[in-house]
C-alpha cells in the first residue's frame, strides 16, 4: 500500500487574503508632522496612566473575591435557590463588574481626544 501524501484544505477565502497580502506590498507607518506626533504621545501617555486604573482595579476584583471567601468562609453555608452563595459571587459580581469596568475605561480613554 503507498503512503498517504498529505494535502493542505483551505477555503477560497483564504486564498483570497494571502493572495492579496502578497500583492500590497510591505506597510509603512504613517508618518506624523512633529506637532501631531507630539499631541499623539501626550495622549498616549494620559491613556496609559488611565489604563493603569482600570488594570489595577480588574486585578483587586479578580483576587479579592477569593480572600473574602477565605475570610469568611460561612459564605459557603448560605445558599440561595440550592446554590452556595459563594458560587453565585463567583458569577454574579465578576462579569458585570467587568463590562463596567470596560465601559468605564472606554469613556475615559476617549475624553483626553474629546478635549484637544
């Protein structure tokens, strides 16, 4: 019996799009006049601290759930509609908290362009 020759299956889509990535040629970075290169690293550069907020508050939200579960550990005692509490924190305060957070960030990332 001869061996299997292996064959690679694409769609014609991605054909398509590593055909035209060859055709485009290499990007180049736009380049900026001085006084807009200078306003986009100062935005930057307020975007980023902001960023800093909000990274620091979705790691106290991620690790202080488990340390109130250590502290009190009765949270897993109570139940509501047959489920511990503590499993509904888990889901329940996470998620929302973190659409929040990212809605939060958004706008305050946006405001420094809104004003300049």
């Amino acid at each position: 019996m001869a061996p299997h020759r292996r064959v690679a299956v694409t769609s014609p889509q991605t054909r398509l799009a590593h055909a035209r990535r060859r055709s485009r040629g290499r990007w180049r970075v736009p380049a900026l006049d001085p006084v807009d290169a200078e306003r986009a690293v100062g935005l930057f550069r307020v975007q980023r601290r902001r960023a800093v907020l909000a990274v620091g508050l979705l790691f106290a939200l991620v690790l202080l759930l488990p340390v109130v579960f250590a502290l009190w550990p009765e949270l897993d005692g109570i139940h509501v509609v047959g489920v511990p509490l503590s499993w509904l924190m888990v889901v329940v305060i996470p998620f929302p908290a973190m659409v929040f957070l990212a809605v939060w960030q958004l706008r305050r990332a946006e405001a420094p362009e809104d004003e300049s």
